[in-house]
C-alpha cells in the first residue's frame, strides 16, 4: 500500500462526512450543518439569492448568450431556474456548487470560469497523481509521479480501462455534467478529471479510501492495482499550479484558458511524454524523437539580441531548434504561452525577432509550434502575428456585450489611463466606447465588430519572416491560442496542421462574486473574429465553439504516443518540405 494504514483510515473517514451528505436544511435558515472547524453550510435562503445573483450577471455581461441560446438550442434562463430547485435542495455546499457550476456547463465555454474559493468542508479536490489523455478514445496514461509508477507499475502510455468498476466513457458521462469545453476533440481532454476530482463533482466523490485501478499494457496485459487518495485544501496547491503574470495593463482584455492551472497540478513529476500546458519545450520532444530527427538546439546570439534592443541580462526561454528533413534545413520554435510569467511579452518579441532573423538565411522553412497553448495577453498575441504579417492584413475584432462595464472601461478607464502618454489612443478608445453605447442605448445584446484589442482592423506589422511556415495546433491551444491561427488562415500566411483549436472565442472577465458563497464568475464578455472588409459576419466565422480548423488534419495514436511522437513529427515534417516546394 502507498500510505499508512492510519492515513487511510483518517482518509476513509473525511469521505464519509461528504457522502452520508449532510442533512439539508428543513424549514429554517437556522437548521445549518456544520463540519467540526470549518464553515456553517449556506443556507436555503442564501442558495436562492446567489442563483438569482448568478443568472443576473449572465444575462447582464454574457457576451454569447443569445449566440448560446441559438446554436445549442437552449434557453439560459430555464436551465437556470431548473438548476436552481436543485440547488436550494442540495445536502452540502459542495453539491451547491456542482449546480453552479452545471450552469457553466451547459454552455460549453471554456471561458465560463466559476472559482469556488471554499466551502464548508474546505476540500477542494480528491487526488491520486495520474494525468490521462485522450487518444483513440482511450484513456492513456499521459504523466504520473514517479513513486507511484515503482509501486504500481503503473506506467506512461499504459491505458486505464477500469476504475471502481466504471470504464473511462462512464466516467466522462458524469464529468461532463459539470465540465463544458467549446469543442467535441477539446472536451475528451476533461477526462483528466478521473484522477483529480473537484469536490463539487459530487456524484465523483470516492466512496472508499482507495480506487481499484484496472490497465493494460502495451502488451496487451491486463493489471489491477489499490492506489489511495488524497485530499487537497483550498489553497493549498497554487505552488504547483502554472504562474499567471501580474503584468498586464487591461484586465479586461485577458484571453486564457484558466482550466490549465488544474489540469497542470496534477501531476508534479517533471519528466513526461506530454508536458503540461504552456511548457517551454515542445509536448513531443521525447528521447526517442530527439534520437531520431537530431534537434540541435538553437538560440539567438548577443549580437543579434543586442541588434533587437535586448539588454544583456534578458534570455527569456524560448524553444529553437534545426534539423534535417529530406535534404530541407528547418527550423521548429515553439510559442509555448501567451501570459509569460519571468518575463514582459515586449522581451519575448525582440528576442523572437532576434531569433527569426539571424536564422532566417540558414534555413528552408520554419515549423511554428503553437500546441499545447492555453493563451493569455492580446498585445503579445497580436505582436507575435506582425513578425509574420504584411500590410492591411485583417486584425482581430470582437461584438462587445454591450454594457455599462464595457462602455466604463473604454470610454473612461482606458482613456484615463492613457491620457498623457498616448493621448491620440485614449481618443481612439473613447470612440469605441461610444459604438458599445449606441448597441447599448438600442437594447443590442452585441455591438458592432470593435477592434478593441488591437486598436486597429488591420496587421500593424511588416513581416519579419520571409520563408515558407507551417504552423503546428491542436486542441490544446485556445484563446489567444485560437486568434493567431485565426489570423494565419484569414490572410493566407501558412498553413495550419493538426487539430481544430479549442474554440475560446472572446474576452474573459470577473463579472462579479456571489454574494453569500463567496464564488468568483468570470465569463466570455464578447465574440471575437477576423475582420471582414464586406461586414458581413456569420456565426461560422466566430471562433466561439467553432475554433480554427488546419489545413492539415492529423490524429495522435496510441502506438505513436508510445514510440515517442516520432510519426507525428514525421508527418509535420513532410508538410513543411512541401510548403517549400
């Protein structure tokens, strides 16, 4: 066994007091539960009121609501009233909060972020350290800490079959109840949540001390195996999770996918096969693939950093690397995250441009890689895209929810800001303010396409890279990580191999904090396309739920996950020499 028999009788015990589910409340707000040392249960009154709260904010600052209500086929506000009967009932402030966070669901927006911050238990998740993949529609084990893999033998690439009796589709059946990503490939990757279970998936909660994992091998060899949970409190995990940057001058305009920060704390083991969201280095750099395809890595020199305005002292890390394929020189740079963390995303620019343009002349073509991306800053996505673009290519433009918060924001708190510095575009956000009030003085749910992140409808760039590109996505990458392939395909400056991306597809914000459980509610604020000289936009041309699809469509398999990635790499590699030709 993993741990000591008392760890798990005490283990045993805290999972009891959630599934004998506290008594709900009877006739009085007064009747409370109450776990020893934590918080009182909310009561029924309270529930009410932060579900009216709830589905005010959404009908209030919900960008996609009507654009929701169409293309699913549901009416928001019936889903809420239906969710809300359920939640006044509910036995524990845990279930309260799989209702909210149902609500979320149903939407399938992977920008719909709703931060329980803690409840009358104060557990936050139930853990055992496996991160799973979806591929083949299998659940493969994807990364999983070393202890476990000596006492187990439990393995990368091993696929689980079984957990408590449940196949991994039966899991993802009740997963999904209380996790809604924008896109069908993007949704099979919640499956990580078999093995770290948010304590408001209540219908998850174990109900024993261990879970009876069954696997197989790539042998074929099936194998059973007791592995122990464990808990985790609130707050007690952010040293694990990815690090968000302070460093951003809008709020408002965030574009990130914040399921990374849980998927990423899942395992803390640092060598894997698949490495976490926004990693430096590339998901299928494996020992295999490095043995076979020789990546030499690369990185630009004083010289050239100097030559981009870099001091001496700012290397920010940035994957670089030339190999040879079929007699073709190639470059692969990894653009890892939109919100980095050690340094500000101008260094990241200079140092890219320093890059791209010392190694331009050796090289045929240049493999982008923008995997396994979970977003973040406008400015550095839009910044990134004029290294390749040329004049009067489209920009990015969004219909804003058209509100007094929108309206506040550019028509006073930008300007405000920008007043003495840059006082032609505090003008230029002002005017954008004023096309967010006529959509609001007109009763509109959305105003007209805005380029509220960029200022402009068009690239602002002149293209640094000359050559041939091929851009590598997939769906992992979302947000910011949908709006430069967005704008690689509008204007034709590469093709796109891979995956559909995940089909973040506006703004995210906090809208508001339920007033009695203290739950935090961000939601999409806007949609947002490329701009279209016609004006003429429809929903297919949105990314919210659509994504960016490639040019050339490739599946992972679970034989090739196993062998390293070294098909994959192929198969990409194949691409970029005809993109030459």
């Amino acid at each position: 066994m993993l741990h000591s028999s008392r760890l798990l009788a005490t283990l045993f015990l805290v999972i009891l007091s959630f599934t004998s589910c506290q008594n709900s409340e009877n006739s009085s707000d007064a009747n409370q539960t109450k776990i020893a040392g934590n918080l009182r249960a909310l009561s029924q009154s309270e529930r009410a009121q932060d579900f009216d709260q709830l589905l005010a904010l959404f009908k209030t600052y919900y960008g996609p609501y009507d654009y929701k209500e169409r293309i699913l086929k549901i009416n928001i506000e019936n889903e809420a009233n239906r969710l809300k009967a359920l939640a006044i009932s509910a036995k524990t402030d845990e279930e309260f909060a799989g209702y909210v966070m149902q609500l979320g669901a149903i939407l399938k927006d992977g920008h719909v972020q709703i931060e329980i911050k803690n409840t009358s238990s104060g557990t936050s998740h139930f853990r055992i350290p496996i991160l799973l993949t979806p591929i083949e529609d299998k659940a493969i084990v994807a990364n999983i800490d070393p202890s476990l893999i000596a006492e187990t033998n439990i393995m990368i690439g091993d696929e689980i079959i079984e957990v408590d009796g449940k196949t991994p589709a039966e899991y993802m059946t009740l997963i999904t109840k209380y996790s809604g990503w924008a896109t069908r490939v993007s949704q099979k990757h919640a499956i990580y949540n078999l093995f770290i279970r948010p304590s408001y998936m209540t219908e998850l909660i174990p109900t024993k001390p261990t879970a009876k994992v069954r696997f197989k091998k790539a042998d074929n060899s099936i194998h059973v195996q007791e592995i122990a949970w464990t808990l985790s409190k609130y707050n007690a995990d952010l040293d694990k999770m990815i690090n968000i940057s302070t460093e951003v001058a809008h709020p408002f305009l965030n574009l990130e996918f914040d399921r990374a920060k849980e998927m990423n704390s899942v395992t803390t083991s640092p060598d894997s096969d698949v490495r976490k969201m926004g990693d430096v280095n590339p998901f299928f750099l494996t020992e295999k693939a490095q043995e076979k395809y020789n990546f030499t890595k690369v990185y630009p020199s004083d010289e050239s950093r100097k030559k981009a305005g870099l001091a001496e002292n700012e290397k920010p890390p940035i994957f670089a690397a030339k190999y040879k394929h079929q007699d073709k020189n190639i470059l692969l740079v990894r653009i890892a995250t939109y919100s980095p963390a050690d340094f500000k995303y101008p260094t990241y620019l200079k140092a890219y441009t320093a890059l791209l343009k010392e190694f331009q002349d050796s090289v045929d073509v240049l493999v982008l890689d923008q995997t396994h991306n979970p977003g973040g800053r406008i400015s550095y996505c839009s910044g990134l895209y004029d290294l390749f673009a040329k004049k009067m290519d489209s920009s990015v433009v969004q219909q804003c929810n058209a509100d007094r918060k929108w309206i506040n924001n550019y028509k006073i708190d930008l300007p405000s800001q920008m007043a003495k510095s840059t006082p032609w575009t505090a003008r230029l956000a002002q005017s954008m303010g004023l096309l967010i009030e006529k959509a609001y003085d007109n009763g509109s749910r959305l105003s007209e396409p805005l380029p509220v992140f960029t200022g402009s409808t068009y690239s602002l760039g002149e293209s640094v890279w000359q050559k041939p590109t091929l851009v590598l996505i997939d769906e992992l990458a979302g947000s910011c990580a949908d709006i430069f392939p967005m704008l690689i395909k509008e204007n034709k400056r590469a093709k796109l191999f891979g995956q559909t991306t995940m089909g973040l597809g506006g703004n995210v914000e906090e809208v508001g904090i339920l007033n009695n459980s203290n739950i935090g509610i961000k939601m999409t604020r806007g949609l947002f396309s490329a701009y279209k000289e016609n004006g003429n936009y429809t929903d297919a041309d949105l990314i919210e739920n659509n994504g960016v699809t490639p040019d050339i469509e490739y599946s992972h398999t679970v034989s090739d996950f196993r062998n390293g990635y070294i098909s994959y790499i192929e198969a990409f590699s194949n691409e970029a020499v005809l993109v030459v030709k």
